[in-house]
C-alpha cells in the first residue's frame, strides 16, 4: 500500500472496529493516510506506531452495549462528529457439524463455539451499528460498511457457522439499506475470499481446516494456497491493501450511490 492520499477522506470521521490487526489495521492506516480520523474498536492493543492524534484506540468489547456506546459518545467528544464505520470485528474457528473422520471430536461444532462465532460476528456487529446509526440519524448522513465474507455468499466446507453469521451480515447490509436509506444512510457489504495471510489465521486454524477437509492434521498451512492458479482466475491471493482501498472507496462521496449490495473482492474465485 502506497502513503500517498489516492483519495480525498479529508474530514472524515470513521470508527473501524477490529483495527488493530489484519484487514481492520490496513484499513485504518489507508483511511489516515487519505486524510481520515479514525477510532480503532478492538479488543487486541493496536501497535504503537499506528496511533497518532488522528488516529485513537478504544479498547472494548463489541458485545458489550455499555461499553459500545460509551465509546460512541467519546468518539463524538474527540472528533466532534462520525461519518462512517467500518464493521470488521470477527472471529472464524473451522468446526465441521459432526465428526464424521471420528477422530478429532473438538473439531465438531459444539454450542460454546456456535455461541462465540455468532455473539461477535452477528451480536457485536449489530451491537456497534445500532448505537452508530443513532447519531447518524440524527446529522441525517452516514455510511456503515459491513464486512461479510464469500464464505457467507457461497458457504465453505467445515466452516458452516461462520458461513452462517457471514451471511447475517450480508442479510444485514440488504435490510439496513432498505431501511436507512431514506435518512441519506448508506450500507454496503464487502466480501473478501483468500487473502494474505494474517494474525488471526493461525497454525491452529489451518489444522482444524485441513481435518474439516478430510486432509492430513500434519497438512502445512502453505497447502491450502499452492492451487491459486487453477482455483483463483486472477492467479494469486488478494492483499490486505486492496480491501481497504476498496473500503475507502465506499466511504468516498465518489460512491454515493452505492448501497444495498455486497461487493466480492475474490480476484474471480467462484468456489467456497
């Protein structure tokens, strides 16, 4: 990703929760360096170097509705205004619906994970947009980007729950444009398929991904991406950076008539 301000954020006030790492810290940076103030929403303490007096870090727990909309309020005070946010918090953990290789029982969706992937992905998310969308009300503008996922629009194998609350979202994104728009609110979805890898995608997560798979628990995380040529029309995995330019796309006036939709951004991949 470029330094340079390829788009004009000048002004703009954007929350994005899970910034601290990943897409949400791309994000971030790409937002500050397009003129943007931004507020990071995480639990996990973003790196030194990314915080600046345009860029502040509220540490909470987007599942808490007190702690959300206390820091939506501290927001306000520190920048005087919001127009936009950017719903990127979320957990993924591959759980396969019954075990059926009989082998690696914690593998098997239980409710304590179907619980967790849903209260962050669908709670937190709904959480955080609600008390958001209360000032964007009031001011009669705003924009609120909704990170889905292709797994949610095509469903991926051992990934059913997570599949299941990114399509939530999706559902969202459609319903809240329906319902926002006439306030001069705009929702839009983005869903990202096979990216660079991030801290969130662990060895651990790789090896329940393998087992869901029927592949061997010694599989290599570097397996799942040596078929990007035959699985990705584009030949590669995309980058962080080009999500969140796309991201500050949709935050611009330049994307004033978007809303309503999800935008894959999967280089051409067509398979969960």
């Amino acid at each position: 990703m470029s330094n340079e301000k390829w788009i004009d954020l000048n002004d703009k006030v954007v929350i994005v929760t899970g910034g601290a790492m990943g897409i949400g810290e791309a994000t971030v940076k790409d937002l500050y360096n397009c003129g943007a103030k931004v507020a990071i929403f995480d639990m996990a303490e973003p790196k030194e170097e990314n915080l600046n007096e345009d860029i502040k870090f509220f540490k909470l727990d987007i599942r808490n509705k007190e702690e959300v909309e206390n820091a939506v309020q501290n927001v306000l005070k520190a920048f005087g205004h919001i127009d936009a946010l950017v719903n990127d918090a979320g957990v993924t953990r591959p759980r396969i619906l019954v075990d059926y290789y009989g082998k690696e029982p914690k593998y098997e969706l239980d409710e304590e994970m179907f619980d967790f992937m849903v209260s962050v992905n669908q709670k937190g998310t709904f959480i955080v947009t609600q008390a958001v969308t209360r000032v964007f009300f009031e001011q009669k503008s705003g924009v609120i980007i909704n990170l889905s996922s292709c797994a949610g629009l095509m469903g991926s194998k051992g990934h059913s729950c997570y599949s299941g609350t990114k399509a939530a979202i999706h559902a969202y994104t459609i319903s809240w444009a329906k319902e926002l728009g006439p306030y001069n609110i705009r929702v839009v979805g983005v869903a990202p398929d096979i990216l660079d890898r991030t801290p969130a995608n662990n060895d651990e997560k790789y090896r329940a991904q393998a087992y869901g798979r029927g592949w061997s628990l010694d599989t290599k995380p570097e397996e799942f991406f040596k078929n990007y040529k035959t699985s990705i029309p584009l030949g590669r995995p995309g980058h962080l950076y080009e999500v969140a330019d796309l991201i500050c796309y949709l935050i611009s006036d330049h994307a004033s008539y978007i809303t309503g939709v999800t935008i894959p951004i999967s280089g051409g991949k067509s398979k969960g």
